[in-house]
C-alpha cells in the first residue's frame, strides 16, 4: 500500500540550511514570475493547442542555480492551477436565447392572496444555432486567424460563413469577446511566498534519493539531490522517528522539500512509501456516530456524547472577531502569525478529539464505527452561544474532514472505518436489530443489537 510519509533535517550546519534557503528563495522568484507571465497571457488558457504553447513558454525564464526541468515542472502545474480555475468559471457559461415567460396565478383567494395574484414567474430559454456559433466562439484565439480554428467543425464553419453573408459576423464576433473578456477577468493573480516555496525534486533529473550510511554514528540517512553539476550535491541530515519511520520503505522517484512554517530552520521533506496493509481486529461490536454542532461534537449509538471544550471555543471565536474587524488586508505580520498558530491550534485539538473517540472505543472493545458523510452545503443557521455562522463553526472543527481523520487514527488501532449516507445516521431514537454492511472487499450481514442506525444494503460503503 503507497502511503505519504515526512522527513525532517534540522540537525544540520549553517551552510547547507543557506544554500536550501537560497535555492527555496530563488523557485519562489520563478513561480510568481511564472505565475504573472501566465496571468498576462490568460487568453491562451482557452484552448488545448494554446495551453500546450503557454506550457513551452517555461524556457523564457532563466536560472543559474535551478534546473530547466525544475523550472518546467513548476511553471506547468502553475499553468494547470489557471486552467482549472478558468473551467470552473466557464462550467457556469450558459449562452442562451430567452423564449417566453411563463406566469402562474392564484386560482383562489389565500390568506395573503387574492384570486389572479402573480404566484411565480419563469423564464424558459431555448437554445439555437446562434447560441452555439457564439459559445464557440468564446473560446478562440483572436490574435489568430478564426476561419482556421474553425476548420475542425464543419458544422460551426458553415454558421460562421452564413451569418458572414449576412453582415452580421462583426457583432456575433464582438459579443462573443465580450463574453470571454467577461470570463478572464474572474480570473485572479496566484500569488506565492515571496520569501521562500516549496521545490519539486526528481528522481532522474536530480538524483534525488534517500541515502543509508551505516558507518555514521550520528545520521544515518540522509536526503541527497543535484541540481547543476557545478553547484555539487546537496545532502541534509534525516530526523528518524522510530515509531512514524519503522518499516516505511520510501520508493518515490519525487520529492518535495520546504521550510517548516514554525521554524524555518527546519526543512520539511515529503515522499511518498510502501507501507503494510493494515491490519483489523476481529469483529466484535459496532456503533454509529451522529456528528453534529448545536448540542455537542458527536454523539454515538450506545449513548456516549463527544462534546468541545466551550469555554476554548468561546476565546477562539472570540480571537478570529477581533482580527476579522481588522481585516487580512490591514493586518501585521504579527496579526497574521497570530492567526495561523489559531487555525493550527484548532487542527491539534480536531485530532484531540479523535484521539478521546478511539481511547473510548478501545476500552468497549469496539471494532466498527459508522461515520455519516457530512455534507456541508445549503444554508446554516446562527450560532447563538458562539455568535458565529453553523457553517464557519464546522470548518473551525474540520466537521467535515472528520471522517479523514478518524480513519487515519482507527486504522492504527486496528477499527475499521464505515461510511454512510448521512440521512441514516440522524435518526438516533430507534433500535434497529440489523445491520447491514458491504464492503469492497466481501459482503455479509451481521446481527447486531442497540445499533441506532439503519443502513441500506446498496448505499453503505466502506473507505479504503
């Protein structure tokens, strides 16, 4: 099974932690110059044939010290990051002909109504061959020539050439830019760290690899990559935990290094491993957990109640109003750091939470949990102890990320992690006797008692 896995240098001399910082601080400099090329030229994210010609463009930025393949990586997933944020806004392009109105009226008195009082009121639209020439339309590349782009649809050429004989091509043109102007414009600078940014690091291209000493008393593994020959090679010292590190094989051909965000003496290197499939205990008991916000943190079938800590939420909200009044924009560097050591707080005591779930879970002996999957879209109410949106009080505790973690903590305890449909977990006032299971790996049924739950056999499912 791959799984990803964190190496840490911290141990290691003044030289080679500036000349990390050195090559972080120039990949930095290449992305955001990357990112303002692409950003300039965002009429070219349009099509497949200009994203590939926007991609090549990478050789128009120079290093001394960075690899061109180093380069090239970084500026194509700077380029994917604006094609897939252009999508987005074109999935909502709906180019349309409006073809009549429909009005609804009361049949009858009402309370608040009289008899032929407008009760709704719909648009319907239709779609035409003019829709689609313009839709078409959006997407070319006016500093070229249109009839050639248009040669691939047979179909679209011939509206083109009859709205042409018509004299009418010059407005469908300019409303057709007007609408793809309108499109780029929603399209934002990506900016990044200006000080210092993460590097992606190759197998090939630069030797990147994990190297063993056994002769080193002191460290014996050790990160070991290139970039130019002239530069030699770099090689930071590896923290080895033997509990997070014991049996985790490394055998990625890519890395990725990166300043600590707490301490930037530190670098961060991140892989990905081999690791053992895990291993289950047998089955035994199961319950069901009803996540929620208004009463508590979580509630499981056979009753135990998984509650915040209300007095530590009530300064945090409390902090995030005092520095929401100021603004990200007005806030200091100090304000800023303030703000992160909070959300990573809350992240810690997210964890701390899970954690108590498991600890509860062993000690029933309970091998089988069943998680709703939350979903967090629609409207929410006001939290009146808290004074803050539902919706904001569930991102603060990762509501819905909490499947994610409670299955990377009760894997390692060896309980397994279902998931349903979360319509089925909110009715926690019955005694279903059965509970029905599937998984991708075989099906049964187990009988269980005082399971408050009930679970279809088709919408179960388990994560793997």
């Amino acid at each position: 099974m791959i799984n990803s896995v964190m190496y840490t240098s911290k141990y290691h001399n003044q030289i080679k932690e500036n000349n990390v910082k050195q090559l972080l601080h120039t990949i930095a400099k290449i992305k955001n110059q990357s990112s303002q090329y692409v950003y300039e030229h965002k009429h070219l994210l349009l099509t497949n044939a200009s994203i590939k010609e926007l991609k090549n463009d990478y050789k128009l930025i120079k290093s001394n010290l960075v690899l061109a393949y180093n380069i090239s990586t970084e500026h194509n997933l700077i380029v994917d990051l604006y094609v897939n944020a252009l999508r987005r806004h074109i999935k909502n392009l709906n180019i349309r002909l409006q073809d009549k109105i429909t009005i609804q009226r009361y049949a009858s008195d009402t309370k608040y109504h009289k008899k032929g009082d407008i009760k709704s009121i719909q648009f319907k639209y239709r779609s035409t061959k003019l829709t689609k020439l313009i839709k078409y339309l959006v997407y070319l590349d006016y500093t070229k020539n249109i009839k050639e782009q248009l040669k691939g649809s047979e179909a679209i050429l011939a509206f083109y050439e009859y709205y042409e004989s018509k004299g009418w091509i010059s407005r469908i043109i300019a409303l057709a830019q007007s609408k793809q102007q309108r499109i780029l414009s929603k399209l934002k600078l990506i900016k990044f760290n200006t000080e210092y940014s993460s590097l992606r690091l190759d197998y090939v291209a630069n030797k990147a690899r994990i190297d063993y000493m056994s002769d080193n008393v002191l460290y014996k593994y050790w990160l070991v990559f290139r970039m130019y020959k002239k530069n030699g090679e770099y090689r930071l010292p590896l923290q080895i935990n033997d509990d997070y590190h014991n049996g985790k094989k490394p055998i990625a051909k890519e890395f990725t290094i990166s300043l600590s965000p707490k301490n930037q003496s530190k670098i961060n290197i991140a892989t990905t491993c081999e690791v053992n499939e895990p291993v289950f205990k047998p089955f035994n008991n199961v319950v069901g957990m009803d996540l929620n916000l208004k009463h508590n943190f979580g509630v499981l079938s056979d009753g135990f109640v998984l509650d915040y800590d209300r007095d530590y939420m009530k300064r945090t909200v409390q902090a995030l109003k005092e520095l929401d009044k100021i603004g990200s924009q007005n806030s200091t560097k100090t304000q800023l750091q303030r703000l992160k050591k909070i959300h990573r707080q809350l992240d810690w005591y997210t964890s701390l939470l899970i954690h108590k779930l498991i600890v509860y879970l062993e000690s029933k002996n309970i091998t089988d949990i069943v998680v709703e999957n939350l979903l967090l879209s629609g409207k929410f109410g006001i939290n009146e102890e808290f004074g803050i949106k539902y919706s904001r009080l569930s991102k603060l505790l990762h509501l819905s990320s909490v499947k994610d973690l409670l299955k990377q903590q009760a894997e390692k305890h060896g309980i397994r992690v279902h998931i349903t449909p979360s319509q089925y977990t909110h009715r926690l006032v019955q005694n279903v006797v059965t509970f029905h299971m599937i998984t991708e790996r075989h099906k049964r049924v187990l009988n269980v008692s005082d399971v408050v739950m009930k679970i279809t056999l088709t919408q179960t499912q388990r994560i793997t």
